[in-house]
C-alpha cells in the first residue's frame, strides 16, 4: 500500500525526524498533541493536527483510543510510533492494525517477545547469540534468587522483565543485600511498567555496549546498517554514541553482522530494530532488542549516507529492501551528543523558556530538533531537546569539528548538557575511545 498520509503518535525531535522523511516522500503527515503541545514545532510543521488530550502523556500521547479516533477523523493510512511512548506496546500495534490502518513497525508479535526481556533472551539464545549468564526466567522467590546469584558469582543485577530506560535495575554486590534490592527492583518495575517481575543478570565489570542496526523487509531479507557504541552512559542512559565502535576488529564486525542478519532472518523480522550487546574481554553478550527507531539512528544514517526513516516507511509499504549488504559501505565517523535540558553538573532537569537560540552549522554538523527561540520546554516529558550529529572522515576529525559545532551551540534560558559534551572533547580517554559503560560515571565521581 502506497501511504499518502501518515499520522505521527509523537512529539518532539522524532516528530520532526519523522516529518522530513514524509514530506521529502510526498506523504502528508498528522500530528497528535497534548494541550501544553499545542504551539510546538512537530504541530507547526504537521499538514493537520489533532489535540488528543492533557499534558500528562498518560492522557495524550499514551491514549491509544484518542490516538485511532485521530487516525479515523483525519484518514490516516498509517501510524509511526517514534520512540518511547507507545512505540514498543504490542496492545497498540494491533489495535492499529485491527483498526485497518498499518502499524509502521514489526508484528505486534515480535514486539510482544522482544518487550519482554526474558522472553527475548530465551529467543536470541535459541536464535544462536550469547546472552549474559543468569536467571532463565522471572525470580519467583528469595531462595531461586540467591542460588542463581550464588551459581554465576556476586556481584549481580536485578533487571526489571518490562524494563526500560535504565528503570527497574539494581546492582547487588552482596548475598544480605539482595532481599531488599530484589523488593526495590520489583517496586520500581510495578510503578514504572505496571508488572513487578524482575530476573537476574551477572554484572559485568567493565563491557561496552555495542547495538547492531537492523532493517527486514516482509521478504525475509535482512540488512545489517553497522554498529554503534554507545558506552557513554550515566545511570544507564546513553549521552554520547559514536559510529562504528572505535575498538572492534574488521573481522569481529563482519562476524557479529553475519550472526545477526542470520538471526533476524530466522526471526522472520520486519522493520527496523536493533540488537543490543554487552561487549567484554572479545564477548558479544546479547541484553535486549528494540523494536522501533532508535534515538541515536542518525549515526548511522550519517556513515551510509541512508535515510532510515524514509527506508522505515518503505518496507511498512511492503516493499523489499532496496539494497543488499552487499551494496552498503560505511563511510568515515559520526558522533552523536544528546542535548539534554539538564543542569551539567547535577543533571537536575531545567525545563522553561528558551531565550535565544543559535544552532551550529558548517560541514557535516546535524542538529535533530524541536526547539526554538521563545519555546518553552515542559517539565512534563523527557528531557531530550536536541540531538548533535556530527561526520568526519576520520574518528580525530569528527571530535574536532564536534567541539567547534559545540561552542557555535547557543541555547538559553535554560541549562544544557552541552558543557559537560565540552569537556568530552578534550578528555584523553574518550579521545582514543578508551571507555566502558562504568567510564562517565566514574569520571563524574572523580572530576566533579
Ligand atoms: P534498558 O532497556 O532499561 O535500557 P538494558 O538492558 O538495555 O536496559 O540495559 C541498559 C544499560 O544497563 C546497558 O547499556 C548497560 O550499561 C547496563 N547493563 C545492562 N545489563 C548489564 C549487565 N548484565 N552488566 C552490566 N551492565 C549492564
């Protein structure tokens, strides 16, 4: 089915990412909103728009009903989930698809396993990838959980079954402290996604975390769009993404890429996706899939010189893959800075109205954004309000030309992250891409 008109269930810089593609494709688009939304820019830039509720996202962008009556009202053919929100909710997809109307994304099924973190263990085991070692299901007792955390060796993570963004995961280092870590787990787990349960993993000591970039078509053809490394994390949330990974061998590239299109072909996945990995000591210790576009996507657009968004909606209009892997060469380095509206040093969110607004520009910078001068950005959601892509031929220059896009880099009125990317530039360690997932933290603790 050709699209002529796609409804947007998002907000935001993915908003926006998501637009463009459509427009540049001839596909009018709909925006949904909350009221606080109703002035921003994925709403300016929409064709038409509908407010489907408050500013709580429970309301609005999480209202799945209000969401199909939009779809209904404005004749939308299609829905593009972006990232978050209901991106990832199986119920949603195929409440969409009973509706009539494509769900740009893979099969409420796949979502559903891969949602599940157990579940998605438990299949990319069977679909042949290492997975940490650990607890084979959910922990249905105190006794289960100490013996599995005994077997594979403290120290230990709790890692909610539903988890997401960091939430519901505790790292446990000692068997009188696992109770009560397992009861703060759970908790988190049932406030945060409404189910309580909770496994355990081994705790890697020091790992990178590597995701290989994914895209089915409904032909069972499966490209592998490269890796990302995407170690630079505080509290398990991602700041700094670079590709391709600056440690990993031609070889155990080439290796892991033929691994996983193996898998996803025998998955039988659609759509875009990607694999995440733990890397440690030469080991690739698969931890979870996700089953949308991801955040830091326009890396990897930047070295294939591909649209993935566009390629997204492609094979959601079930056509094959345009290319082979054959066909795809990455091409030099891209860095991805996530502009976060927090206070560099303590990271406490500052929401509020921008003053002036200046975005860098020059050769190879990308700005993936909503704001602008006089906007006001709520409390009320994530804290990601622009995103910094950054291309050079090779991993020094992409460093220096991000620093130079850095400075150039005007947003006022509130704090950013963009000091703290700053001082990244300049540090030895990240300059010769010598950091793990533990790395920031522990430059946090040191540097303060
Ligand atoms: P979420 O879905 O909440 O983002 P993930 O399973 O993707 O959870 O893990 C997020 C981050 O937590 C990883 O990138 C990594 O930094 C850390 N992490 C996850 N599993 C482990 C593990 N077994 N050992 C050490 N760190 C881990």
């Amino acid at each position: 089915m050709v699209f002529e008109k796609v409804l947007i269930a998002n907000r935001g810089e993915i908003a926006v990412r998501i637009q463009r593609a459509c427009k540049e494709m001839g596909i009018k688009t709909v925006a949904v909103h909350s009221v606080i939304d109703r002035d921003a820019m994925h709403v300016r830039l929409a064709d038409e728009s509908v407010c489907i509720g408050p500013a709580s996202s429970n309301f609005s962008y999480m209202n799945m009903g209000a969401i199909i009556s939009a779809c209904e009202l404005t004749g939308a053919q299609a829905v593009h989930p972006g990232f978050g929100f209901l991106s990832e909710n199986a119920n949603f997809a195929q409440a969409i698809q009973e509706h009539g109307i494509t769900f740009i994304g893979p099969s409420p099924e796949h979502i559903r396993v891969m949602g599940d973190k157990v579940e998605a263990k438990k299949t990319a085991l069977a679909l042949g990838l290492r997975t940490v070692p650990g607890s084979e299901g959910e922990i249905s007792n105190i006794e289960e959980a100490q013996s599995i955390s005994h077997k594979i060796g403290y120290p230990v993570l709790i890692k909610a079954t539903s988890g997401g963004g960091g939430r519901g995961m505790r790292v446990c280092y000692h068997p009188c402290e696992l109770k009560e870590l397992i009861e703060n787990a759970s908790t988190e787990a049932q406030a945060c996604f409404g189910h309580s349960g909770v496994y355990i993993e081994k705790f890697l000591a020091n790992p990178r975390h590597i995701e290989f970039q994914i895209l089915g078509d409904n032909f069972r053809n499966v490209l592998c769009l490269g890796e990302r490394d995407c170690s630079v994390q505080r509290r398990h949330q991602k700041i700094w993404e670079e590709a391709l990974c600056p440690v990993l061998s031609t070889d155990q590239r080439q290796e892991m890429y033929t691994k996983v299109i193996h898998a996803m072909k025998q998955f039988g996945y659609q759509g875009l996706g990607t694999l995440e990995f733990l890397y440690e000591n030469g080991q690739f210790y698969f931890i979870e899939m996700n089953t949308r576009v991801q955040v830091e996507h326009p890396i990897t657009e930047m070295i294939y010189g591909l649209d993935l968004i566009r390629l997204q909606l492609h094979v959601a209009q079930g056509l094959p893959l345009p290319y082979t892997q054959d066909d795809l060469r990455p091409f030099g380095h891209a860095i991805e800075c996530r502009i976060n509206a927090e206070d560099p040093e303590n990271f406490c969110p500052s929401p509020g109205k921008i003053g002036a607004y200046a975005a860098p520009g020059g050769p190879f910078v990308r700005i993936d954004s909503a704001l602008f001068s006089g906007y006001t950005v709520p409390s009320n959601y994530d804290s990601l309000i622009a995103k910094l892509v950054v291309w050079g031929i090779t991993r020094e220059e992409c460093i220096s030309r991000l620093r130079r896009a850095l400075n150039e880099y005007v947003i006022s009125g509130i704090n950013t992250l963009i000091p703290l990317h700053l001082r990244l530039c300049d540090e030895p360690d990240i300059q010769c891409g010598k950091y793990h997932i533990k790395w920031l933290e522990d430059y946090l603790k040191d540097k303060g």
